[in-house]
C-alpha cells in the first residue's frame, strides 16, 4: 500500500480555502481516479513546534493507494483537469510525495 501526500507550503501570502478544497476540489480528484484510490484524508495546519509558530504546511491531502502503479495509472490521464482546478482553491505550489506505507 502506499501514500501519496499533496503537501501546500505555508507562507506570509498563503492562501487556501479549505471549503473549497473539501466540499468541491476532493470531489473530483475522488471521481477522477475513481476505485483505484482506497482512502483519503486532509490535514489543515494549525501551528509548528514551538509556541506561535506557523505551520510548514496549510494543508496537505493524503491518498491511499495499492501500488505506485496504481496511482500513476489512474493520475496520469487526469493531471490536468486535477492541477487546473488549484487556483480556485489555492495560491501555492504543491509538493508531492509517494510512500511505502510500513506500519
């Protein structure tokens, strides 16, 4: 099984609307890749480690996978109309990461 984390880097003019990417964004990329994806989860950040500290993150997306194989095959052919639809959300670059799920 593996993980694949879209992470939205925080910063002084980070915007990110977290209705929107619940309730329509998450909608779509779901109908989108369709059963190949087994699971989701969203994370919206609330602080760092220290006291009054930012987030890394404003948000980050989590989807569960059977294989890499998987998640390229059904993320490939919906890469634009998933990436097309960042901006009515959204004014950061994502960062992506695929994982092995161990425990």
């Amino acid at each position: 099984m593996i993980k694949v984390s879209v992470m939205y880097p925080n910063s002084s003019d980070a915007t990110f609307d977290i209705d929107y990417y619940c309730n329509t964004h998450l909608p779509l990329v779901g109908g989108l890749l369709g059963d190949a994806l087994k699971s989701g989860a969203v994370d919206y950040g609330l602080g760092g480690a220290g006291p009054g500290e930012a987030a890394p993150f404003v948000a980050m997306g989590h989807m569960t996978f059977d294989s890499v194989q998987a998640f390229q095959g059904a993320f490939g052919p919906n890469a634009e109309a998933i990436m097309a639809d960042l901006p009515n959300f959204t004014n950061t670059q994502p960062v992506i990461q695929v994982s092995e799920i161990k425990v």
